[in-house]
C-alpha cells in the first residue's frame, strides 16, 4: 500500500503484521539525450509496484534528492540536482527515527544509483546507512534509557542474535540490482541496461528519437536498448525483491 493513502488502522496492521516498508530512494540525474533524469528512482519505484501485486508491503513517497554529483555531467541544462550526503544523513535520520516512532520495525531504502560497489558505498547510501545506526541507537537509548544493551534482559543478546534478531536490521539500505546480477544483466549508466529497464517498466521515460543526439561513451549502447531485455533485469530484481522485503 502507498504510505500517504494508508489508515490508521491499516498502518496498525502493518505494524502488527511486520509488513516490509520500503523507501525508493534515489536521484536526479542525466541520462543522457534519450532518457528522463528520475530514471534511477523510477526503476525503484516501478519494481515496488510490480511486487506489491504479490505481497502486503508498505511503499513510501519515493525520496529523488539525493547525492546524483555531476560526476556525469555538470547541471547547466543537463538536469542533475546534487544534495550532498552530509546534507542528506540528519534529513534521512530523522525520517527513519520518526518510522521507528510510529512502529515499523522492517523499514528498507531500496536504491539503484551509483550501486555497482554496494559494499564499500556511495554517498547516498552511505547517508542512508548511517542514518539507519544512529536512528535505531538514538530510538532504542529513548525507549529503554541508558545502558539497555548491558541490562539483565540483554543476557541472549548474542544467542538471538545467532537467531537472526537484530535491533540494526530494522532499518536496512538494498541495492535494486543485487551483486548476484553481476554478469547476468549490463549494469551501465543511461546504456542498454539502464534504457532497457525503463522500456519494460516506465517507457514513457525513454525517447527513440533522440538516441541520435547523445554524444557520451556512456550511451553508446542505448540504442540497442529493448523491452525484452529489461524484462529479463527486471525478473532478477523481483527475485532480490522476494528476498529482501519478507514479513
Ligand atoms: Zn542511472
């Protein structure tokens, strides 16, 4: 369900429910000639859509102003908008904490951009992933006071951590194309990876005719981009999708 058309007594039900509530998070950025700037959050949001069909999951407003850097071209007449991501780690701790006060404990930013070396980070991630610790220390030193970790009730802390209980998976940050994809689909910027992705899920954001107007290495391979073979990336992610966002 989409956040902002839920009840109250429906976001009880997630709650109670333990429904994955999941953030498209993601940027604005040029994707050269051909392909609308918001495609790294659409890819998000689109795949959200097609997993919501399958399963009860909470969808978020999706959060496009993060960290796009003009790494690929500069924003004069371009279109990248660039929020450092020392600007975004208060906003995103905030957000997340104020998710923690209202409940959800399976709380999931799901984001494609600059994903290809998820493990080390990028600054929107990285943001993201930090705001995710700080908020859950500063919710759970709220909620229990000082020195809840070294409390008596903590005494199986590491057993149910063994268990798979973990206060800091309450809130996680996910590629969309997890490493496994490696190999299996072009993971590429505004190239036939990234096009085919939008002509399968938002093909409003691709435009054939203006294949002929980009210049970057980049693109080279956009045109050669097809609905077919985004499926088939789009297969994958709802296979990730499957397992990352479970109840
Ligand atoms: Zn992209």
């Amino acid at each position: 369900m989409r956040y902002e058309l839920m009840l109250p007594h429906q976001i009880r039900k997630a709650i109670a429910e333990n429904w994955p509530v999941a953030l498209p998070l993601g940027v604005l950025e040029y994707h050269g000639e051909h392909m609308a700037v918001g495609m790294d959050t659409l890819a998000v949001i689109k795949t959200l859509e097609l997993f919501e069909k399958e399963r009860d999951v909470v969808i978020l407003p999706p959060f496009y102003y993060g960290a796009a850097s003009y790494a690929v071209a500069p924003p004069e007449g371009s279109g990248s908008v660039q929020v450092g991501g020392n600007a975004l780690a208060p906003f995103a701790e905030e957000l997340f904490y104020s998710l923690l006060r209202i409940g959800f404990r399976n709380i999931h930013a799901i984001i494609h951009h600059q994903t290809e070396n998820f493990a080390a980070g990028m600054p929107t991630d990285l943001a993201f992933k930090t705001a995710g610790r700080q908020a859950i220390f500063r919710f759970l030193e709220k909620q229990r006071g000082e020195g809840w970790w070294g409390s008596e009730a903590m005494a199986d802390y590491y057993s149910g951590h063994a268990a798979g209980e973990n206060f800091f998976n309450w809130v996680q940050v996910h590629p969309l194309m997890p490493a496994a994809m490696n190999g299996k689909y072009p993971f590429d910027h505004a190239g036939i990876g990234e096009t085919s992705l939008m002509l399968a899920l938002c093909p409003e954001a691709v435009d054939a005719a203006h294949f002929a107007d980009n210049t970057g290495w980049y693109t080279a391979s956009a045109k050669d981009a097809s609905a077919e073979l985004g499926e088939e990336g789009v297969a994958m992610i709802m296979d990730h999708l499957r397992a990352i966002l479970r109840g």
